[in-house]
C-alpha cells in the first residue's frame, strides 16, 4: 500500500507543474512550450490517442491563431 501511496503522489506531483505549464503555454500562446511541455507530460505518462488528438488539435488551433487566422471551433 505504501508503495502504491508513494507512486501516486509521484505522478500527481509531476502532473501538477505540467499541467501549469501547459497553462502557462496557452496564456502566452507560445506554441513551442506548449509542443515541449506536452513531449514531457507524455515521456511520463504515455498519451492515449485521445489526449494526442486534444493536444494535435489545440496546437493546431494555436498556430492558426499566432499566424492570424481566425479560430474556428
């Protein structure tokens, strides 16, 4: 069980900063960070197709946008 704990809280813990990073990446509408920040999020946890359809998706959007196009969604 303490082992279970501990594995837990290791990937909540790594998650967490991720997950404010990628927010932090929107903000800025920094494409590049956003492309590192989802590389390292799945060097922990491998992406589902999903998730790697979300995040392809949103990276596409971003770039649009930073080019100044219009959203589309």
């Amino acid at each position: 069980m303490l082992n279970f704990l501990q594995t837990m809280f290791i990937v909540f813990y790594y998650c967490r900063f991720v997950i404010n990073d990628i927010a932090s990446a929107i903000d800025e509408e920094d494409v590049t960070k956003f492309t590192d920040v989802v590389k390292k999020f799945d060097s922990m946890t491998p992406l589902d197709s999903w998730k790697t359809t979300l995040f392809t998706s949103s990276e596409g959007k971003a770039e649009s946008q930073r080019n100044g196009r219009r959203r589309s969604y």
